[in-house]
C-alpha cells in the first residue's frame, strides 16, 4: 500500500456521522493515531481481508479471505451475484449494483476504509489489511477491472496506529 497524505480526520468524521456503520467507522478506525489517503494495487487485493466470502456462511476472524479470493470466487461462480445477503456480509446484488455502475459510469470508487488486520488478534493471519467499510465496492472494482494492473491503484483510507 502507497501512503499519499495525511487524511483530516474531522472530514472523515463528518462524512461518516450519517454512515449506516458510523459509531463502528468512527469508534475503530477514526479513533486511530493516523488515517491516509492511500493506494491499493492488485497485490494489496491478496493482503486485504473482508468479513466474509461469496456464499451465506458466516466466518469466524481467522478464515476471513482476501479480496483477491472473493473476486476469484465470483469469477468462478457469478451466481453469487444474484444472492442476496442481510447479516453485514457480502451480498451478491450490492455486489452487482457496484459491478454494473463501474462498467456503465466508470470506474469512480467512492470511499472505503481499510484498517490494519492485527487489531483483531486472531483474525486471519495471511492478511495485512481488513476493510472496515466498502468491502461491496472493493469486490465489484474487482470484477470489473478482473484485477488487471491498468487500472490500478485504487484510492483507500487507511487508518492506524502506525506511522509509515
């Protein structure tokens, strides 16, 4: 992951106060030392984690997979598309909704928040980055860019503890 700059976390706050997720968005990710604009290329689509995977299992923190794992699912089985999930999973029609805005109006990521994976200790050990919010976006940018390097980096939020 590329830092850019310093993200003003009192914009962020503000953007995120009407946010469905806002108190986990602002009491997690906003309350760490330092937020980024950064950017994630396909390689960092292998290091990121989402909270769960193209089908209705729910998953504890140390299988959580990588974005790159959820794209390849899909790829194999775009069924997954038409499902529909309402638990804070990955749901296959926001998926598609996000798919077919990227192949009809470009590829415009809106935000999402990407965390360091260590904070939840038992969480999944391959990964280096968990995304807090946009998981839905990310996997969609995913399918419509098949991960092809052209089209990346893709602009994130990255808040944690750690100075780069």
């Amino acid at each position: 992951m590329k830092i850019l700059h310093e993200a003003d976390k009192t914009i962020l706050s503000k953007k995120y106060e009407q946010h469905h997720q806002s108190g986990l968005i602002i009491d997690v990710a906003l309350s760490k030392k330092y937020c980024y604009l950064a950017e994630l290329t396909p390689d960092d689509f292998k290091l990121t984690l989402i909270n769960s995977e193209a089908n209705s299992r729910s998953l504890p923190l140390s299988e959580y997979p990588s974005l790159w794992t959820v794209v390849l699912q899909i790829r194999t089985d775009p069924t997954f598309l038409d499902s529909t999930r309402h638990d804070g999973g990955l749901n296959g029609e926001q998926v598609a909704h996000y798919l077919n805005l990227f192949l009809t109006n470009g590829l415009s990521m809106g935000d999402c928040m990407i965390l360091d994976r260590d904070i939840y200790p038992t969480m999944n050990s391959a990964g280096k980055y968990y995304v807090i919010d946009g998981m839905h976006r990310l996997v969609g940018f995913g399918l419509a860019t098949t991960m092809d390097e052209q089209y990346s980096p893709v602009q994130v939020y990255y808040c944690t503890d750690r100075k780069p």
